[in-house]
C-alpha cells in the first residue's frame, strides 16, 4: 500500500495498536520479522543531525531486507537546492520509500505528493511520529497505556504533539505542563482529545509542573529548545526556569513512575543528571525501542 507517515494522525489510533503489538511480538522473538523490504531501497533524506532515528531506521531497513541510502543536511538542500517537488520526483523514480527529517512539515506534505512512493516523517517542527511510536510501546512494558498517566513538562513542541495523540489514541489520561507561550497549541490539543474521547483517556494541559506531574505514572520532558531555535536558547532557558524535571518534582509523581526523554538531553537544563541517570529512568529503553517500533511500521507499510 502506498501510505504515508508524516503525522501520528495519518495512523488510526487501531492501527497504532497493531503496529506496536507486531513490534512487542517481534522483539520478544529476536528482532525476527519478514523481508517485506526485499529488493527496495529507501532514502533517507536528513535536513537536521541525528543518532537514533538515522541509526534505527537503517538498521530496520536491513534487517527487512531492503537496503538504505543515507542523504546528509549539506547534501540535498530540500527547499533550497531544489524544490522538495523536484527532489520527490527524482527520488520516487530510484527509489521505494523516503524517510524525511526536515524543518517545515509542508516539506513533506510535498515530497509525499511529488514522489509517488511513501514519505516517513524522521522529525519535524511540527511532528515527531516514530517517536511517538517507540514512547507508547516503552509505556506499554513499563506498567501498560490504558488507564494511566503520562505528563510532559515542557515545551509544547513536535514530540509533545504526536505524544499526546498517540498516548490518548491508547486510553491514557495526557497532561501537559508548558509556560505561558509554549503551550501545545489548541488544534493539537483538540486532535488529541478527539483520540481520548474514542479510547476512555482524557488530555488536559496547565501550566503548573507540581500540580501536572502529581500521582502521575509517566513523566515526560524534551529540550527547552530545539533543533533550528538555537537563537531563542537565552530567552527559552528563562521562560522554561520552574519547569525542570528533577528529583523533587518526580517525588510527586506515582511511587516508581518511569521518567522517559526522546534523548539527546540538555543535562541541567530540562533534567538534571541523577534523574536521567536514575533507576526510574527508561530512556535507553526508549532508544532501543526506536528500532523495533520503526521496523514494525515498515513491515506493516509494506506488507
Ligand atoms: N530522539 C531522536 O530523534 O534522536 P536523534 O535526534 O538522535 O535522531
Ligand atoms: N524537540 C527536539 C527533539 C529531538 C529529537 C528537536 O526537535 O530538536
């Protein structure tokens, strides 16, 4: 099938559902899954650096058996060399699939309608979809979805997006904590609730992090700035003072709560080391869980 990813919204909340129940199947079996990937390549075409998602899709593109081509941020110039129209034209005719990270998501929009084959979202501004995917399946082995709470403290950005949409499409009660200004915006808000009004979850958002982490059985944060925001670090790093995820304010969550961040960390600004490093933190788990959400997916596009 032809489907593109470029929001956890191009996904049902049930197909969400059968992607991580084939992830968790084959995790448990080895990494073992078909070669739904057999004799295609996909182009991996990255406008921003990267460790996890670069390494997690390449590998899950070989171990389907298909092989991958990797782009570098100087290399193409989506939007500036060439029109992302012209790079999806040229790139659907050598290519199978094309795995995308890019600043503006209408980049994508475009490549998904120019190519002719399926775009991946790799991250966004706007979006972070296969995050998403690897955070509900690490909730799933920490302590299950349905019914629980997940808080993100922080900026209301691409990972706060597709998180509190696929965490509500599972019927987990989402509450995001932001200052005033970095709130998740309402459409996202809506869009999420719209998912936990169907599942039994809920979504609230406040600006107080004591009042949203309290009894909560997740705590999530992201960097207080972004990749491509480097120049708004100063005032950001003010704005978001109070927000911090530390040892104090975890205390309040749920005894044994899982603290999650999509990584890489600004150690001492969103969360502080011994939280990162401690015994309530999965994000390795996270990481590794990239892979076999990613290679889940794949299958499941490719079947
Ligand atoms: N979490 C994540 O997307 O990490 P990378 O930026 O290293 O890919
Ligand atoms: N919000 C972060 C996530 C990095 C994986 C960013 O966009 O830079």
């Amino acid at each position: 099938m032809n489907r593109s990813v470029l929001t956890v919204g191009d996904l049902s909340a049930d197909e969400i559902g059968d992607v991580l129940d084939r992830a968790q199947d084959s995790k448990r079996q080895g990494r073992r899954e078909g070669a739904q990937l057999a004799g295609k390549t996909a182009l991996l075409i990255f406008q921003k650096p990267s460790l996890r998602t670069r390494v997690s899709f390449e590998l899950a593109v070989t171990n389907l058996g298909g092989r991958a081509l990797y782009l570098s941020p100087p290399e193409v110039g989506l939007g500036e060399r060439e029109s992302p129209e012209d790079v999806g034209g040229v790139a659907g005719r050598f290519c199978d699939l094309i795995i995308c990270r890019t600043f503006d998501q209408n980049n994508l929009d475009r490549l998904a309608a120019s190519s002719g084959v399926p775009v991946v979202n790799a991250l966004s501004d706007w979006e972070h979809p296969c995050q998403a995917l690897a955070d509900v399946l690490t909730i799933r082995e920490h302590g299950g979805t349905s019914g629980r709470t997940v808080t993100y403290v922080g900026d209301g950005n691409n990972v706060a997006r597709s998180l509190a949409v696929a965490a509500a499409g599972e019927g987990m009660h989402v509450r995001i904590a932001s200052p005033l200004g970095y709130e998740l915006d309402a459409e996202s808000v809506a869009a999420a609730s719209r998912r936990a009004d169907m599942s039994g979850g809920s979504v609230s958002t406040m600006s107080d992090p004591v009042e949203a982490v309290h009894g909560a059985d997740v705590v999530y944060t992201d960097t207080w700035t972004s990749m491509g925001q480097e120049l708004e670090a100063k005032r950001r790093l003010e704005a978001f003072t109070g927000y911090q995820v530390d040892a104090r304010l975890v205390g309040s969550a749920s005894p044994g709560a899982s603290v999650m961040h999509c990584l890489p960390a600004h150690r001492g600004e969103e969360i502080t080391d011994d939280v990162l490093d401690g015994p309530q933190s999965v994000v390795l788990d996270q990481a590794e869980n990239r892979l076999h959400a990613q290679q889940a997916l794949l299958a499941w596009m490719f079947e």
